[in-house]
C-alpha cells in the first residue's frame, strides 16, 4: 500500500514569510515515510501567531510563553484514513529561531513540521534514549529532503 495524506492547512497569522501548502504537504509525508508508515492519514496543520501560540501552550502544556510546535495526537479513524492529529506551528516563534539559530527559515519549517508529525506518531523525547532516537529519525528524514542535521550549530 502507498502512502496518502490529506493534509487541512489553516493559517490565523499572517503568511508572509510562511512556506506554501505544497512543503507542508512534502514535509509530512517525507516524516511519514521515515516513520516507515504506509496507508491513507489525514492531518490538521495550522499556523498561529504568537498570542495562539502562547494561550496553546499555556492552556495544554501549562507554559506561559509561545512555543515553535505543538503537537495534538488523535489517532482515530475518519473515512478510512488514520487522524493523526493537529499540529500549531508558531509562525513569529519559528521565524526568530532560525535567525537566532542561523538557520534557513525554509530549512526550520521543515523541521519543525517533521518533528510535530514525529510526535504525533507518538515518537518523544522525554528521557535521553527517546531523544536520541527521535532526533536520529528526524536527522535521516530531513536529509532525505537535501536538507542539514538541525542540531548542529549553523545547520541551513
């Protein structure tokens, strides 16, 4: 069986500076196949600004400031496709990390969105053996995609 995505994008900030539908699309299904997982998912990804950001991971993860991606797992079924979930992407928050970290902001939303999907397949990085699983995971999907280990120091 191939792999399927239908992929509901919302945006509630502006989308300057936001990459187009067609690299979420990309981005999730590339996390999709590196998860090795095959069949028809369904996913809800909005992109927020920093006060939806902020009230979201207050309100869910009891911290007071905006975070870069939330993610929401559902795991159900709708119409045969596996809901996966939803996943808030912060668009100010992502745009200022890159800078800070000397990254591509393409390159950062790839990842960010690879890493939101990661853990709506339920992968985390809680202790340092899930970390380091998540994080080889998210390294091999994104150079897949032609793009640097996130966690190194400049990666672009």
């Amino acid at each position: 069986m191939t792999l399927q995505l239908e992929l509901a994008l919302g945006y509630a900030a502006p989308r300057r500076g936001v990459p187009a539908r067609a690299s979420f699309q990309r981005w999730a299904e590339a996390a999709l196949r590196g998860a090795r997982r095959r069949g028809r998912f369904a996913l809800s990804l909005r992109v927020v600004d920093a006060d939806e950001g902020h009230r979201l991971n207050r309100d869910y993860r009891g911290r007071d400031y905006p975070t870069n991606v939330l993610s929401f797992p559902a795991d159900a079924r709708m119409d045969g496709a596996r809901l996966l979930g939803d996943l808030a992407l912060c668009a100010p928050v992502v745009a200022r990390e890159a800078v800070e970290q000397g990254k591509s902001a393409t390159a950062h939303w790839a990842h960010l969105t690879v890493h939101g999907v990661l853990h709506l397949l339920g992968h985390d990085h809680e202790d340092a053996a899930r970390a380091s699983t998540m994080e080889a995971l998210e390294v091999r999907i994104l150079a897949g995609l032609g793009l640097c280990n996130p966690y190194e120091d400049n990666a672009k």
